[in-house]
C-alpha cells in the first residue's frame, strides 16, 4: 500500500444506515488505491455502530448531533488531507464499480481544463437494472459548458450523476464553493452542481460508475417524495432570484413544470389530471410536452 499522500478524499456521510459495508468495500476495492475515505455517522438515532476495516485510509467521526448533508460534506472536507488534488462524495446505500477512480483521475489529470468529472449511475430494483442516469451521457451525448449547462440543469433537474462524481479540489476553493447548508438532503448536490457549471467545464463520461439501490422497500431520502417536491420549489425560486440575469420566467416556469411532471407519480389518476390540467397546462411552456404526458395517462388508464 503507497505511503504517499492521497491524491484523493473519497466522503460518505452516514445517517440512519448501518449496512455499510458493502459500500465501503466497493471503495477499498478500487483499481486505485491511493486515496483516503472519510466516513461520518451525522448523527444517526442510534448511534452507528463502527466498523473496523483494517485499513489506515479509513477514517471514522461522529456527529453528536444531525447536522444535515451539506454541512458535513464542509466538515468533512476541512479535516481532508491538504496534500490531496481532488474530492468524490458517494453516497451510503450505493455500490461503485472497481473502475470508477482510477478513471476519473485519468481524465482530469489529462483535461485541466475541466474541474468535475462524473458517469452514468444505474438504478437496481432488486433484480434487475431498470434505468440508466443520465440519459443524455448514457444515450452519448455530451454536457454544454457555461450557461448553457447551468439552464438544462435547471429547467430539466440535474443532469449530473451526483454520487459518481469527482471535483478538482483547487476550483472548489478558489471560487468559494460549499455545499448548501439550508436545504435538506434532497438538493444539496443540485444546488452544487447548478453553481459550478458557471465556473467551470463538467465532463459525463459514458461509462457506468455506480449502481444505486432503488428497491421500494429501502429507506431513503429519495423515496420522500412529497418532501423532496417542496424543497425543490424553494430551490427554483431561490435560484430565479438570485440568477436573474440568466433565468427568465419561461424558464422557471418551465422548471416548475417538470418538477408537478415528477411530483404525478405520488397521486392517483384523477388528482393527475388535475394537475396537469389545473396546474401544469398554465405554467409549462412546452405545449408538446403537455399533450405527450396527457396522452400517457389516458392511455395508460385504458391499458388498465
């Protein structure tokens, strides 16, 4: 095992999930292995109890308290070894394919003009694998830069494979960059991915770097969907606030749109066509996109 400082702090927070090895096991077996893992149990009711990996890149804290994701992805990365080029957030409850590192590291160390890198995550219901995110990277397609990345973002929800991803640590701090601190877990990552497609180029490489556990009966932040709905809302208009120049009310409008599209899954037949009718239909700007999911639902209703 290399005694050189780790090029890379690899950060797992923890919170009310205690079947953590696999995951850190998916880590340790990494083709590379020059990197140290920060895990921290934020608070988790009980306590987590630690398990002893045998390997000196492997660091434990606690928080005493639930501070939330943002917070401890900041804490985590004062206490990261300074020496380090780069970062990666993964997340507890998904297992990483033995390449996803090394090549990461490959393509930033080769493209400096490029401050976060990320692939494609496939979603796991148990038995088989029933989507792959994004589209847009696994159907080989590339990310625009600037403004461009920042609105698909927006408009479309994010479009970035937040738990595969690996961030040139100096263009965090040399803009300033932290990971938000006022909303819940749901959108700290798109919060973070929004602001730093404004300061640099972000590269989906098509490959598939992590599988992400979607079975219905795990519990999980992203299976609260009525909550995440609301704290997505307050991010579009946080965000049309503060990005005036570059969000227009079509676009927010359209953003609202497809999040009440996202939202329809949690309702019944009848309350979604309500929505599309009383709520979606006056806010969407994409007509197209209107008619498409209104003719879905009521074929779906006559296939049932």
């Amino acid at each position: 095992m290399s005694s050189n400082p780790p090029l890379i702090s690899i950060l797992l927070p923890i919170y009310n999930y205690s079947n953590i090895k696999p995951v850190v096991n998916s880590i340790l077996d990494q083709d590379y292995q020059n990197f140290e893992l920060l895990i921290c149990d934020d608070g988790s009711d009980p306590p987590l109890e630690y398990f002893d990996f045998q390997d000196k890149r492997v660091k434990f804290s606690i928080n005493k308290m639930n501070m939330g994701l943002g917070k401890t992805l900041n804490e985590l990365l004062k206490i990261a070894d300074g020496n380090a080029k780069y970062f990666s957030t993964i997340e507890q409850d998904d297992y990483y394919k033995p390449y996803f590192i090394s090549d990461c590291i490959k393509f930033l160390e080769k493209n400096i003009e490029f401050g976060l890198v990320s692939g494609i995550s496939e979603f796991w219901d148990g038995t088989r694998v029933t989507y792959k995110f994004p589209g847009m990277i696994a159907e080989g397609c590339d990310y625009p830069f600037g403004e461009k990345m920042f609105l698909i973002n927006y408009k479309k929800q994010i479009k970035v494979a937040q738990t595969c991803m690996v961030v040139r640590k100096k263009i965090h701090f040399e803009n300033r960059l932290m990971f938000s601190e006022k909303y819940d877990s749901l959108s700290v990552d798109w919060d973070y991915i929004l602001r730093f497609s404004l300061i640099s180029k972000i590269k989906g490489i098509q490959k598939v770097f992590v599988r992400q556990d979607r079975r219905k009966q795990r519990n999980s932040l992203t299976t609260k969907n009525k909550k995440a709905g609301k704290i997505v809302r307050e991010l579009l208009k946080d965000f049309k606030i503060e990005f005036s120049d570059i969000i227009s009310e079509k676009d927010y409008n359209y953003a609202i749109a497809t999040q009440y599209y996202t939202e329809l899954g949690n309702y019944k037949f009848l309350k979604r066509i309500s929505l599309i009718i009383f709520k979606i239909l006056f806010l969407d700007p994409d007509k197209t996109r209107i008619k498409a999911r209104f003719k879905k639902e009521i074929l779906n209703k006559i296939i049932l």
